[in-house]
C-alpha cells in the first residue's frame, strides 16, 4: 500500500462560493481525524449529519461526514468525506483543523496516484479522471468517461493478449525448427497477424482522435479581405 504512515487532506470541490463543500482526507489517520472532529467513530459507507468542532470543541460547521473503510474507497485507503458548505473561509478552516491532527496537504492528484498505486485504478484510468474534470465539451466528455471505466484498458488487454498468443506460437516454431513441425498453420497465423495489427491501427486512430476533441485542432483561415474568413468562422461555430 502506498503513504503507509502518511495521511494526505485538500479541499476536494472547486474555488469560489458554492452550496456544497468538501474536504477529503486519504490514509491510516482517518479514524482518528474523524473522531476528532465529529466526536464520534463513523460507521462505513453511511452518510452522518454532524457538526464540525474545533480544537476547543467549538462548531467550525454542520454537514455530512462520510468514512470509507479500505480497501474499499477510490483511494484503496481510509477515506474520509467532510461535506458542508461552500465557502472559502468555512472550508480552509475545516482544512487546518484537518492538518492539525496529522494529515498534510495533499500534492496535486495525489488521490489519484494513490489509487493507481493501490490498484484501484489503471494507469489509462487514472488519466481519464483528469482528462473528464478538464473536459470542456460532451464528446471529450464522453471518451474520457469510457476510458475511466476501462474501454481502453479492455482493448489493451485483448491486444496483450493476442500478441502473447502469437509469441508463444513463434517461439514453438523455433524451438522445434530442427524438428521439421510446424505446430500452427501459416493461414492461420497471417490472420492473427492481421488481427493484431487492425487493433493496434484502430488504437492509434481513436488516439488520434481523441487528442483533437480534447486539445482542439490549430486551424488557419486564410484569405484576401473581405473575402468572406468571418463568415465562414461564424458557421462553423454556429454563431
């Protein structure tokens, strides 16, 4: 397991005034954090209506406690979820209070690379989270949520697969090579051959594309004035 001995917290909701706030909190630490701060041990995976103390025992807030027992959280550690309200001051105080028994603050992405590293997320995966919260239109949205539930993994997979299929064959051709057998039918390996290379042509174009619906494609129009390169960029944007 990774940060053995290491509890990591951030405020996990975006800056600015909002309804909903949340802090999360990943590592050993978590049941004493959180018994800290409610006055309680939280049952797992159940939602709790607590107020929020300080040091002094003093309300910091009121909102909903959630604790997630490992390995079962998306970090594959202890998860705690303190959700209240929105607001910078009210969230960067339920952070400190966080820090000050034991958690530090956590890197950029670190939840994730701790997922990865715990296994509960691949490494296609653990770049699909990043890839869906920076996700700017539907389509992008919808390869990076594919991707996140590991259409792209399977694909790999099968292609790992495949080509450990076609190895072994190889390599029993060559260890019998003075033999004079052949063990698999030519036919029949041009066809996997063919297979694998389709997989990994269809890979490349669907990288491709989803490179331009994520980061765009530089366009230049070109032309004399007034020839018409407004126009033609106001009906492609629909505008």
């Amino acid at each position: 397991m990774s940060g053995a001995g290491d509890t990591i917290a951030a405020v996990a909701t975006g800056s600015g005034r909002a309804g909903i706030g949340i802090v999360r909190v990943s590592g050993p630490a978590v049941p004493s954090i959180a018994r800290a701060i409610v006055g309680q041990a939280l049952p797992a995976r159940e939602a709790s209506y607590l107020p929020f103390r300080d040091a002094d025992g003093s309300p910091l807030d009121i909102g909903i406690a959630l604790r997630f027992v490992a390995p079962h959280s998306f970090t594959g550690e202890d998860v705690l979820e303190l959700q209240g309200h929105g607001g910078a001051v009210v969230l960067d105080l339920l952070l400190a209070r966080v820090l000050s028994l034991g958690a530090r603050a956590a890197q950029p992405g670190e939840f994730s690379q701790r997922a990865f590293l715990n296994g509960k997320l691949d490494l296609s995966q653990a770049e699909a989270v990043a890839d869906l919260i920076a996700s700017n239109s539907a389509a992008a949205h919808r390869i990076a949520l594919g991707q996140l539930r590991g259409g792209v993994s399977t694909e790999i997979g099968e292609l790992r697969q495949q080509l450990i299929h076609f190895a072994s064959l190889i390599e029993l051709e060559l260890d019998f090579a003075e033999e004079d057998v052949e063990f698999a039918d030519r036919d029949e390996l041009r066809e996997l051959v063919d297979r694998i290379r389709g997989r990994i042509e269809a890979l490349t174009t669907s990288f491709r594309l989803g490179n331009a619906i994520k980061l765009g494609v530089a366009t230049v129009i070109a032309g004399r004035p007034n020839a018409g390169k407004s126009t033609l960029l106001n009906a492609l944007l629909n505008e």
